[in-house]
C-alpha cells in the first residue's frame, strides 16, 4: 500500500532536521539529493566527507516509504573521485554559502 502524501511530507520535514552541533560547522541536512549531486556524508566518526551520489532514493519511487539507500563515491581534497562505489543509509549535507570548505 502506497504512504499517504501526509507521511510522506513528514517524513521530509523531520528527515532533514539538522541537529545545532552540525549546523555551527556550517552544514544543513538534506534527505534527498540526487545522482550527479556533489554533498557531504556525515560518516560514524562525525566526519563530513565530500561525495558524488551516484544512485539511491529517500522514498521509494513505488509505495512512497522510506527507504534512504544510497550509492556514493568519496570525492578527495584535490577533487579526485573514488574508483570505489560505497553504500549505506543517507547522512547528507550541503555546506552552508557562510562557511569555508570542510
């Protein structure tokens, strides 16, 4: 059975909540970005990582759930991209315009 359009702008809202200890290193949290998207993922260490989606979804393109199951590539300081595709649930960021680069 496919969510209802209430959960599922629920979902979104509370999704991309960003918690203040991130926000005061300059990063906002995004639930859904898209293959191509340049963002950061937050990795078990705290540590924000440069990567390039590659593929994955937050709801399901069927029932609308979530799912929030990703593809990445880790993007280096000198903007070289992995050859190594990695994979887990979503902790996105984009860096606030008023800050420098992680």
């Amino acid at each position: 059975m496919k969510s209802e359009k209430w959960a599922q702008d629920i979902m979104l809202k509370y999704g991309a909540m960003t918690e203040d200890e991130d926000s005061k290193k300059g990063f906002k949290k995004i639930c859904a970005p898209k293959p191509g998207d340049i963002v950061f993922y937050k990795n078990d260490e705290g540590q924000f990582q440069k990567v390039e989606i590659v593929s994955g979804q937050y709801l399901d393109s069927t029932y609308g759930r979530l799912s929030n199951f990703w593809y990445w590539k880790e993007i280096d300081e000198n903007g070289n991209m992995s050859e190594e595709t990695l994979h887990g649930y979503g902790k996105f960021f984009v860096q606030e315009k008023n800050h420098e680069e992680a």
